[in-house]
C-alpha cells in the first residue's frame, strides 16, 4: 500500500505531488533562513528533498504501467500468466484491473484454443482410421469389394462430413455477432419436416407429436431448424427400438416451450451440463459430440435455454426441454436483429490421459524482443546502464554515516583534522564500494587523493588546501572511472553530479529494503527508531525537569536551534555528495565508450603544412626573445615603450595559453597521421621540433615570472601559474618522450598523475612560507618590504615572519592572525591545523598586544603602531 | 509365424473388423474384444500370443487393461491411440505396452508391427537359453539377461521386456554409440523396411522411458546418431 492509492485520479496524485513539494521547499527555505544558513546549502538539500518526495509518492503512479508493458510482452511471447499488480485506484490502476482481466481471458480462450484443436483432431482420427482400414482391406483384396464394405466406407466418409460440418456451424456461430433472422413459423409444420430429415439420414425410429397446429413461434427458422435436427437425431439415437420419441409443445404468456422424451437410458444427473459441451456427449452412439453444443447455441441466441430436466417417475429416459421467449422486434426487410453471442460452452475435458494443454506444451509464438528501458534507463541509455544486483543498503548507511560525522564535526569549524576525516570517510566509503576497486589505477588514483587531501589539515593557506582537495576529487573520480582519455576526465566530472539523478531509482530500492525483512533493515530500523525515541523523550523531559536537563547538557554539546539546523543541513550535504560518488563508484558511467577510430587524412600535407607553420611561428618568436634577452632593456624601452618588468609581465599568460594551444595541436596532428613509415618519421620530426619550441617558450615564460618577481615581489599566486607552467612543461616533455616511444594512450594518465604530484609539491613547499621567505630575502638585499602583502597572507608563513623579520616588523606582520585564523577557540582538537598550530608557537614570542590600534585616551584620535613602521619598510633604505 | 493367436481390443466395430479381416487374412487367429473388462477375460481364456489395445475403451481403458494383462502374462502388447501426445504414449510404455501406433494408421504397418514383436519373443526366447547369459556390471549397475533383473546399487529396477531388452543391447558395448537404427533391429526385430521416421521416435519414446526408471545420466544421447550407455562419474 503506498501513500497515494486512496486518490482515485492521477490529476489528483500530481496535484499532492506538487503540493506537498512546494510544502517542504517552503518550509525548507523558512526554516534555512531562520536559522541563517545559506542559500548554496539550503538550495541542494531542497531540490534532494523533493526528489525524494518524488521517489516517494510517484513511485505507485508509473509502476504498474511498467509492470503492464513487461506483462503486455510475455504475452506477446505467448506467456499469459503474467498479472500487474497494483494497490492504486486511479486511471492506472483501473487500467491495470481491466488488463489483468483482459490477460485472463486471453489465457482462457488459449486454452480452449489448445484444446479443442488436441480434441478436434482427436475426434477426426477415429473415423479416418476406420475408412483407411476399410479401404486398405478392399485394396489388398483382404475383403471382397462388395456393397457392404463399400457402404462402411462410405458411412466413415459421411461421418467425417457431419463432423466438419458441425464444426464448421460451430465456429460459425462462436465467431460472435450472428444475425437472427426471424418470422412467424408454424411449429407442428416445422417439427415434421425436421423428423423427415432426420429419418432420411438413416435413424429408424418412431415420432409421437402432441404439439397443436395453432402454436405459431417467432422464431429464425433456419436456426431452429438446425436445433430440433439435432435434438431429434439425438433422442432417436438413444431411444430403444420400437419405442417412440414423444415431441410436445405448448405456448407460454411470453413465448413457448417445446419436450423431447424418450425412453432411453437417461442423462445422469451429474452429466446434464457436461453433454453440452463440445464432445461431452458419448460418441458412441453415432453422433460428433457437437449436435447438443450447436442445439444449446441456437437456444441462448434467441434468448431461451435448452436443458435436460428430471423425466417423470413413471417414464423413465431423457427429457430435454427448450424454452424459447417469441423474439419481440418485428422484422421489418431491411432490418435484422443483432444479437451478441453468449458465452462460448467449454470443451469438455479428454474422455481419459492428462491433459492436452499445459505450461510446458505452449510454443513460443515470437521470438522474445529486449525490453526497451524505462525512467532513468532511458535518459542514460548506454552512457550509464544499470547493473542489476547492486549492492544497496550497506552503502547507503555508509554514505549517512559520514553525512552524520560532517554535520556533527564540519559544522562551524575552520579546516582541519576534521574536514580529512570526513572526506577520508566519504573517500572510504565511495571507494569501498568502487567496482574497479582492485585496479592498479584506482588504488594510486585513491592513494594519491588522501594525500592531496592533507593540506587541509596541515595548511592554513585556503587556497591551496582547495586546490588540494578539488585535485583530489578529480583524481578519485577519474580513479573509479577507470578514465583514459581526456575526454573520458571530463565526462567522469561531469559525472559526479549527473549520478545524483542516475542513482536515484537505486537509492528508492535500497530505501525499500528497509520496509521488508532481513538483518541490516532490520538493524536499520531499530537505530532509526531509537534515535527518534532517544532525541523526542530526552527532549520532552529535560524540558520538564531542571536536573535532568543539566544532565542532558553535559552529556550533549551545546545546541542551538540554529545550530542543530546548519549541522542538519551540512549533514544532508555532505550525505548526498557523498552517496553520489559512492554510486559513481558502484556503477560507473562508461566515461569511455567504443570512439570510431579517427580516419587519418588521406594527404600527408594536409595536417604538416599547418604544423610547419606553427613550429615557423614559434621559430619567429623564439628570435624576438634571443633579441630581447640578449639586447638590453633599452632596446625593449625604445622599441614598445614598456619597461622591461611590464614587457615579461604582459606575455606570460599568452605564453601559458600557447603552451596548452601546442599540446592540442600535438594531440589533433598525431591523430590524423596515415599509419605509414613515412608519415611517423615527418610526425615525429615535426611535433618533436614543436615540442623543443615549446620547452624553449615554457623555459622564456618562466624566465620571464622570475624577472618579474624579483622586480615586483613574490605572491603565492605567481608561484602557483609557475608551478603550473611547470607542469605544462613536464607535460611537452612526456609528450616527446612517451609519444616518441609510441605509448600515447598512456600520456592522459602520466600528466595527470604528474599534475597530481605538482599540486601535492607546491603544498609541501608550503606556498606561503616560501612567499614571505623569499620576500624577506629581497628585503635583506634591497632594503624594501610590503608589509602590507605579508598581512595577507595566511598562518603558514607566521613562523617564518616572526623568525626573520624584526619583532615589532613581525608583530605588525602578523597582528590580524589572532582576529582572524587564530579566532577559532572552540572545537580546538576537531579543527587541529598543523599551519595554525604552529603560528600559535610564532605569535608567543611577540608583544601582540603593543600592535593593536587601540585609543591611548577616549577623546584621543586612534594611533597606529604599525603605521610608521610598515612606510618604513615600504620606503627602502632610501627613503 | 502362422496360427498364433492375436487379441484385436478396439471398441469401434469397424475398426475391429477391419484389423480382424486383415490378421485372419495374414494367418493370425484372432479374437475380438469391444471393452476392457472383456478384453482382460478373453486375454486370460484364450492366452494371444499378442495384444493389439486400444486406449480408449468403454468399461476401462487400454492401460488399465495392459496392465492386468501384465500382471498375470507378459505378453507383447501394441497399443493404439487417437492421441499422438508424448505424455500419452509414455504412460502407455510405463504400464508395460511393447509398441505404439497412432490412428489414423495403415493395415500394413499393423501386421508389420505385430510381426516384429513376436519375432523378438523368439529372439528373446532364444537368448534366455544362449550361452551369453553373464550378468553384466557397469558401475552400480547389475544387468543380469538370465533372470531377466536390473539391480542399481541395492534397489532392482522394473522394466518392461522392451525396455530391458534395449538396456542390455546398450549394456553390451558400454561407452559405444548405437545408432536407432541398430537399435530397432536388434531390440524390435525390424528390417530396413520398416525405417521410418515413425520408428525411430518409437526407439526415442522407449529410451525416454527408460531414462526415467534407471536415471537420465545413465543414457548419453548422441544428436542425430542414436545413445551409449554410460557410467555416470559420481
């Protein structure tokens, strides 16, 4: 039973569906902002609530018509013992009740389809078998050809024409729709025709007619006609020689009746319904087994009944009585009366043997087509196809566990220890249930994500500390994804959100598990309903009671409203980030599908005359530079009117982008290049005369930041672009080296896992630390120093400050740590920080108090301490 | 061949006649029956060398009467059936029925039939006062052509005198692959005439129906050769 069954329309199920989703956005968005959380949490958490209000409520509105198609396409397979099952009582489910019964009788007229076809050709046999016997004996000469065995012949022959016959007014008659005909038709008259037919047949046998030549019926008279021909046939059948058949009729204030009896040996009570069924009669006595099935037909279509009832006690033998009612419209020509056929009479069963029909007899009648995908197995189609039997539940918990660890220790604390634990957690928990979790790749890509994740808790520099852990993300996604090629690390990104929508079917079903039975649901459950208990009575009595409320407040942190809803919502978070990853893991996207090899370029000038001219290009200003660097700076002044210093400065980042430019063109050249010896000698002398250029332009720009900085200074963020210029060089270099050795499927790879240890390098110089360091250094050659620029920089470089620069210098330095970075005191052991720790150790040996701009006197204006001393600085021993 | 007696048991007069004019014709003496309980009478009093059944009989039916007939004689018994349904004919073979034929069929193969079945009689006949009469083992497996007993392990096994008859051909050249249509000749006693497709079924029937008393891994079936008996390896 699902929520919404009790809605008898799907308007009104969309309806609560949306509703109740504006409910919990609203209540969501109140609640959020009364507590002060912000909108980039409060707006995720919304948009998983809905979905899951979704996956709540609209799960019965599309199940049963999934579980119809897949029943639709057994029975296309012949299978029709498929049923949908469904609780819900809208347009669906009412759909899906007359399915269901539209699948039954399907089964039913199969059935009787199978079987009247086991029993038809049974029925052909028997009379087939006696004509081939008769007439293979003539044949052989075994039995003279005389009139006698010709005749037996012949009365084989004619029993195989009735039995066509018959069955042929049978199908007629079942097809459906039959079109009575009706007139005034004398009954007596009709009676006595038919006795005479029957009689010219062959039965010998006595009629005795008590029916009153007034008895005028409406009937169809060539129906009737057919009725009473075979209730004749079939009483003078049974009736004992010499004894007559006792026909009466009468009429009757709506219509009329008509008896046959004769003084055979009777129909047995139990087996009064059974002879009217298709070869229910005893065939023994010459009949097909289809007269008293055709005799009942033509009775139910003009509305009466056929029956045989009790005979009187002293005349014993079988009494059938039709009743028929006088058809009420009156026949105009062009107007024919339409009646809708009864119920087709069953087969009766096999005289003996099992059953024709049965599971095992039904053939196939298609061969069985795919199931086209349904919900989300649509949207992803092949990119992301689902696995049956992923593991479910176990994951889910995980997932909430660390969401519950985030929410609990995340919450309002500054990086550090407990950001690594809980995204080490989510790591654990994603890679645990990672399907390439033994892959070689998966586990370096894993290793070297926790320690990229490290400078969170050993920096205090927020930008490298993100850099880290964004490089981290990447590298573990790409990881699990088994990714290889560039395009493949995108779609592994890209994939990382997309598998909030992809995963969500999974996480209804591993979400349904916890209603059913089992151990994990079942501990699932009692810790779910344990909590509530625990949090909703301890709530409840701390309340009532002082006493027990101080208890309470010294074993739970303090909590306030506000901050129990942020940690809620970070909690929520962080659970669904890292439930996407973990189905990520569990069942990756095929970030590398079958590419169609590239066809190579026909002509070989068609990618090396654009190659050429990019290595001319970079010839060209490889010479601007050797002017540039070997003439002197008067040369550039003149010549641009820049100084030397802004000249560096304006083309480091075109060079940059050249570089990146270069390695595209590398990567597109070698792609379309035609598998000849030729052509890899020209490839590699190009691209490799390219890729020298290119070292040489990286080796230029990185002069170029050095000139730079040793004129303006050095900031954390020039040590970053050179690092990653760096890294870009490493890159050409592998280009050349790997590339050249012909493994460049495994180029993507390397540059990332170098690019990896590039950032894990640039945090373990500690960026900031270098930064002022190198400052410093400056400032002991020339005198000059912004003190300014080592106020903004972060924790990191404390220690160095506070032991190369003066006291007061460092004091002045470092004066807005402790308001700032230092200025978390609570949770002291959750946010450990090895970089703020340590400026703690620095900022001990200085006189912090003296640095503050604090008034001498109320009425005094503010003085600066540090004012003087950071123009000092600045000024330079010259100023 | 000629002057044995032969018991027609079809409830449909012309039928029977038929099958009568023909067999008296051939050499057989026959006796009619037109229901079950007279057949399993006139079985006893006259003692047929051979039983042409019915299945479908007013009284009881023809597996019924197969099996009284059994159980006081073994006695060949060719069963006739308006149903050509597998389920059908094994049941006819489980109650001990030696052969099936389908209606509608011809004379011929009728007199063909019943002429195989008393020739194996004689072939069987033949064997019990042989000199080859060893038990053979294979396995857990105990075939003795003697007493005409199969033990398994402990438990004997009921067959059929066809279904023995095929079990020893097979346990004779254990591991080889007899083809049906060796089969027939030396179990049925048929020619190459008689090959047809109709034939080499009755031998697959035969086969299904010893499967099912003796074990299904005993009996490899080779595709479109014929079987070897096999031990089976557990």
């Amino acid at each position: 039973m699902r929520l919404l069954d009790a809605a008898t329309s799907i308007k009104v199920k969309l309806g609560a569906l949306v509703a109740v989703s504006v409910v919990v956005v609203a209540l969501l968005a109140t609640l959020g902002t009364a507590a002060g959380v912000p909108v980039w949490l409060t707006l995720p958490v919304a948009v998983a609530l809905t979905l899951g209000v979704t996956q709540l409520l609209a799960a019965g509105m599309v199940a049963p018509l999934r579980s119809m198609t897949e029943v639709a396409q057994r029975m296309a397979r012949g299978d029709y013992s498929g049923r949908v099952r469904t609780t819900s009582s809208d347009e669906v489910g009412r759909l899906a009740g007359v399915f269901n019964q539209m699948a039954g009788d399907l089964a039913l007229v199969e059935a009787e389809r199978r079987d009247l076809i086991a029993t038809v050709s049974h029925e052909l046999r028997t009379p087939l078998a006696a004509m081939i016997a008769v007439l293979e004996n003539l044949a052989d000469g075994v039995v003279p050809a005389d009139a006698p065995h010709l005749h037996g012949a012949l009365a084989q022959a004619e029993r195989l024409r009735q039995l066509v016959t018959d069955l042929l007014e049978l199908s007629r008659l079942e097809a459906g729709v039959t079109r009575l005909q009706p007139g005034e038709i004398p009954v007596r008259a009709l009676v006595t025709e038919c006795i005479a037919e029957v009689s010219s047949a062959g039965r010998t046998g006595e009629f005795d007619l008590a029916i009153d030549d007034t008895l005028i019926a409406r009937v169809d008279e060539a129906r009737l006609r057919q009725l009473l021909i075979n209730i004749l046939d079939n009483a003078a059948r049974h009736a004992p020689t010499g004894s007559p058949v006792h026909v009466a009729a009468a009429r009757t204030p709506t219509g009329w009746w008509l008896t046959v009896a004769d003084r055979g040996p009777g129909v047995a009570a139990d087996d009064r319904e059974r002879v009217f069924q298709r070869f229910g009669t005893d065939v023994a006595g010459g009949g097909t087994g289809l007269g008293l099935a055709v005799a009942r037909w033509v009775a139910q279509l003009h509305g009466g009944t056929l029956r045989f009832i009790d005979p009187a006690p002293d005349q014993p033998g079988a009494l059938l009585r039709l009743e028929l009612p006088d058809l009420t419209d009156p026949p105009t020509p062009s107007e024919v009366t339409t009646v809708t056929a009864p119920t087709p009479p069953t087969v009766a069963p096999p005289p003996s043997g099992p059953p024709p029909s049965g599971p095992e007899a039904y053939v196939p009648l298609a061969s069985g087509v795919p199931a086209p995908p349904l919900g989300m197995d649509s949207v992803f189609g092949s990119f992301w196809p689902e696995r049956p039997g992923l593991a479910g539940l176990r994951v889910v918990v995980a997932c909430a566990l660390v969401g519950v660890l985030a929410g609990a220790t995340m919450t309002f604390t500054a990086p550090g220890l407990s950001w690594v634990l809980v995204l080490c957690g989510a790591g654990c928990a994603a890679y645990l249930t990672a399907r390439h979790r033994r892959s070689a790749f998966t586990i370096a890509c894993t290793a070297l994500a926790s320690l990229l994740v490290l400078p969170l808790m050993l920096l205090d520099a927020t930008g490298i500390a993100l850099l880290g852990v964004f490089a981290a993300a990447g590298v573990f996604l790409i990881g699990v994804t088994d990714a290889r090629t560039p395009a493949g690390f995108l779609l592994a990104g890209i994939s990382w959100p997309l598998s909030s929508l992809r995963g969500l079917p999974w996480f209804g079903r591993a979400l349904r598990v916890v209603g059913t039975g089992g151990r994990t649901p079942a501990v699932v459950r009692t810790v779910v309903v344990s909590l509530i208990a625990l949090g909703v009575f301890g709530a409840l009595f701390a309340s009532a009671d002082a006493l027990f409320a101080t208890w309470i407040d010294a074993l739970v942190p303090s909590l306030s409203f506000n901050d129990l809803v942020t940690r809620i919502f970070v909690g929520c978070l962080v659970f669904a980030v890292t439930l996407a990853a973990a189905y990520l893991a569990l069942n990756p996207s095929r970030v590398e599908p079958d590419r169609r090899p590239v066809d190579a370029l026909g002509n070989r000038f068609e990618w090396l005359i654009p190659v050429l001219l990019v290595d001319a290009v970079f010839g060209l200003f490889l010479i601007a530079q050797a002017t540039a660097v070997f003439g002197d700076h008067d040369y550039v002044e003149d010549t641009t009117g820049l100084t030397y210093a802004d000249y560096v400065h304006q083309g480091f980042g075109q060079l940059t982008v050249a570089t990146l430019l270069t390695l595209f063109v590398v990567w597109a050249a070698a792609r379309k290049v035609k598998d000849a010896p030729a052509d890899h000698v020209w490839m590699r002398v190009s691209l490799g005369l390219l890729c020298v250029l290119t070292l040489i332009v990286v080796g230029s720009a990185l002069h170029r930041m050095n000139l730079y900085q040793e004129a303006y200074g050095f900031t954390t963020l020039r040590v970053t672009v050179d690092v990653f210029e760096g890294w870009l060089g490493v890159v050409v270099l592998l280009v050349m080296v790997v590339g050249g050795l012909g493994h460049g499927r495994r180029l993507p790879r390397l540059a990332l896992v170098t690019g990896a240890v590039a950032v894990l390098g640039l945090a373990a110089i500690n960026p900031d630390a270098w930064v002022a360091g190198r400052n410093i250094d400056r400032y002991e050659a020339n005198g000059t120093l912004d003190i300014y620029y080592l106020q903004s920089l972060s924790a990191d470089a404390a220690p160095v400050i506070a032991k190369r620069l003066p006291a007061d210098a460092a004091a002045c330095a470092l004066r807005h740590l402790p308001d700032n970075q230092l200025s978390d005191d609570h949770d002291e052991a959750l946010g450990w920080n090895l970089g703020r720790s340590r400026a703690e150790g620095a900022l001990s040996g200085l006189d912090m108090d003296g640095v503050q701009a604090t008034a001498v006197s109320p009425r005094a204006p503010q003085v600066d301490p540090c004012g003087s001393i950071i123009d000092a600085y600045a000024a330079g021993p010259e100023g | 061949m000629s002057g044995q007696r032969v018991l027609v048991v079809e409830d449909d007069r012309v039928i029977n006649d038929q099958l009568t004019e023909r067999l008296r014709a051939e050499g057989y003496l026959v006796t009619q029956a037109f229901d079950g309980p007279s057949a399993v009478a006139l079985a006893t009093e006259t003692g047929p060398a051979v039983v042409l059944l019915d299945v479908m009989l007013p009284g009881f039916d023809g597996h019924e009467v197969c099996r009284r007939i059994q159980a006081e004689r073994p006695v060949p018994v060719l069963m006739l059936t308006a149903r050509d349904d597998e389920a059908d004919i094994l049941v006819g073979l489980g109650v001990g029925a030696d052969d099936y034929l389908t209606k509608p069929f011809r004379m011929r193969e009728v007199v063909a039939r019943i002429a195989a079945l008393l020739r194996r009689v004689d072939r069987a006949a033949e064997l019990a006062t042989s000199t080859d009469r060893s038990p053979l083992v294979l396995g857990v497996m105990c075939v003795d052509p003697g007493r005409r007993r199969t033990t398994i392990g402990d438990a004997e096994v009921h067959l059929t005198p066809t279904e023995f008859d095929l079990l020893v051909c097979l346990a004779r050249e254990p591991g080889q692959v007899l083809t049906r249509e060796r089969l027939l000749a030396e179990v049925w006693g048929w020619g190459e005439a008689a090959l047809n497709g109709v034939a080499t079924r009755t031998v697959d029937s035969h086969v299904k129906a010893l499967r099912q008393k003796v074990g299904a891994d005993w009996i490899r079936t080779v595709h479109g050769v014929g079987y070897a008996l096999e031990v089976p390896t557990s």
